[in-house]
C-alpha cells in the first residue's frame, strides 16, 4: 500500500500552480474553488510574489487547493489503483487529505481552511511570533532548552528536527545559543501556530465545527495527533480543529507508515518537504513528490498495477 501525504504552510512557491493550469479540469476546478473560497486562486498560484503567498490566509487555501488538484489528478491518470492507498497530511495538508479520504468534499475543504486561516492569521497579528526549525539534537536536550527560553515545539517532524515557536526576542536567543548538537533555522511563517499563541483560534473555528459536513472516510486517514488511523468524520474534524493549538506529529505519522508497511510515500504539491522527512526518517521506503503533472508518471510507479 502506498501513503499520499499532504504539505503544510511554507511549502508553497511563487508560480507553483502555472503548469496545473495547462489542463482544463484543472483550471476548472481551481475557479470553483477561486469561488468557494473568495480568493483569487489562480492568480496567487501563479503570479503573486514570495511575500503575498507567504500570508496564512492566501497560503493554506491555496496549499489546500494543490492538494485537492494533486489528488483529482492521480485518481484521473490511475483510476482504481489509488483504491487502496492511504493519505495523511502534515498541518494545513490535513484538510487536503480529508478530501483525499472523503471526509470533505472540495467546497467543504476550502470553505474550512479559508476560515482556519483567518483565524490564525488574527492570532498572529494579535503577539508578533514566528517559527524556527532545529536540525539536530536530542529531543530531550531540546524540549529542555525550549522551555527555558519559553518557547512551544510546534511541530514533531522526525528525522532529528522539532520546529520551535514563539516571540522573536526567544527565537533570536535560540538562534544564538542552539541546543547541543542542533542548528537552528529561522522559517518563513507569520506565527506561532500549533502553539498556545493560537488558542483563540481554536475556541472560534470549535464554535462553528457544525457549519463543515463531513463523512465516513473511504480509505486510511492517519491523523497528526499520533500518527493513528481515524475511522469516522467527526472525530477528525474534531482533531483539525484541536490541531489548531496543538503540536503536530509528524514523526508519529512516519512512525504508523513504518509499521503499516507501506510500499512507498508520495507527496501532493507542493512538494519536497514530507519526500525529505521520509528519505531520513523512513529508510529505504520509495518516495516521490509530485510537482508538475508529468511526476505524476513517476509517482505511478508507487501503486499496485504499475
């Protein structure tokens, strides 16, 4: 069985979505969406700059959107083959597999992540924060050193790296004082998200949980929360929304597609990060990370039937 992951925030890339645009469906489906959501999709995927989708509430419905076109085109090109395959998604790419496995259908997921992504985004204008990635270390050592500078691991990557948030004045004194054996890389991101800087968010995407229909899921879905397998809608639509505070684990999920046996990893678009994280945390499973349409061919090669 193969597991089709999802990216999160900081993924994205100026002009990433040109070459899906090629392809009527594709296009058509982005305008729908460009209409469900109130934002432009199709220009910010492919002519805004670097800064304008590095905005939460520009940068998860359009990561949310290359998902949603990503997995259309795999069921397009392979059909019944994708059956059997599991999805997960890292942070924001959990609602792109909710469609995967779906739980949401498209206007669903894009409805829920443009209301998701302007909650944390007046959270994060509420306490300037940012993010950090610790390359290195033991997890001990660095939840450790986290605490005494009063910073939240934000994210559980796997493969030696813990994604540390919080006010810049920590991060910088993280920065210049890393843990033992760690190197520290300032991220791209406008918050401290999975993080108690997000509470707020939480309480209100929780009070409007009823507004987003779900279903049973039809395939595996694995959830961040500890890598487990969900089996009905409403408990992971319950864990999106918790999501929103807390940490993700992502080295957990590894973990889960180690110990399902998985056959190999393929990585929606945006992709490079989660095919990075498995190539170290998952040894010698296959991995390929679709871009453009044409990887789609590679990443065939990854399913029963190829």
């Amino acid at each position: 069985m193969t597991v089709v992951t999802f990216p999160g925030q900081g993924s994205q890339k100026p002009g990433f979505l040109s070459p899906w645009l090629e392809d009527s469906a594709s296009r058509s489906t982005l305008e729908d969406l460009s209409t469900a959501s109130g934002i432009d999709l199709i220009r910010h995927g492919t002519e805004s700059d670097a800064e304008t989708i590095r905005d939460t509430a520009v940068a998860q419905p359009l990561i949310v959107a290359a998902g949603i076109l990503t997995w259309d085109a795999l069921v397009g090109r392979l059909g019944d083959r994708v059956d059997g395959a599991a999805v997960a998604g890292h942070s924001v790419g959990e609602i792109a597999a909710a469609y995967a496995a779906g739980i949401f259908d498209a206007a669903t997921a894009i409805r829920f992540v443009v209301k998701r992504s302007q909650l944390m985004a007046q959270d994060a204008a509420a306490v300037t924060t940012g993010m950090s990635a610790i390359i290195g270390g033991s997890e001990g050592d660095v939840i450790e050193h986290l605490n005494n500078l009063d910073l939240s691991p934000a994210n559980f990557n796997g493969a030696g790296q813990i994604v540390a948030a919080g006010e810049p004045e920590q991060l910088e004194a993280l920065r210049k004082n890393p843990p033992a054996g760690a190197r520290v890389i300032p991220l791209k991101v406008a918050g401290a998200f999975h993080t108690r800087w997000m509470a707020d968010a939480q309480a209100a995407l929780a009070g409007l949980e009823e507004e987003f229909s779900v279903a049973k899921p039809t395939r595996p879905i694995h959830t961040n929360r500890d890598g487990s397998v969900v089996t009905d809608g409403v408990t992971y639509r319950r864990y999106l929304i918790e999501q929103v505070n807390r940490p993700v684990h992502w080295d957990l999920c590894m973990n889960a597609f180690l110990e399902a046996g998985y056959s190999g990893l393929v990585e929606a678009a945006p992709a490079g990060t989660l095919v990075g994280l498995a190539k170290r945390g998952m040894k010698g499973v296959p991995a390929a990370a679709i871009n453009v349409p044409a990887d789609i061919d590679t990443a065939a090669e990854l399913f029963p039937g190829a």
